[in-house]
C-alpha cells in the first residue's frame, strides 16, 4: 500500500480485502457444500472499491 493513505481509509481497505476472500474449506464440509461460494467475491479488475 502507498503511504500516502489516510488510516481510516487503510481501515476500509482492509475491510474489502477481509471480504473478497473465499470461503473456508470446513465451512464448505461442515455445510455439506451447501454454501460453496461468496457472493461478495469482487474482480479487482473490473469492479471499483468506492472508499474514498
């Protein structure tokens, strides 16, 4: 990350970061893969963050 960040802003950052991850493996058996994907998986290419 570039220094020249606002700490509130790396909070948010950190946030979507937190949140494009995939879902866990033992989620995904202890769901009997039920739940296998996250619906908030973002492309980083094609969709903007927005945090400002």
């Amino acid at each position: 990350m570039a220094a020249r960040k606002s700490s509130p802003r790396k909070i948010r950052l950190l946030k979507k970061i937190k949140q494009n991850s995939a879902v866990p493996a033992w989620i995904i058996l202890k769901t009997k893969r039920t739940v296998r994907s996250n619906p908030q998986r973002r492309a980083w290419r094609s969709t903007d963050v927005e945090v400002g």
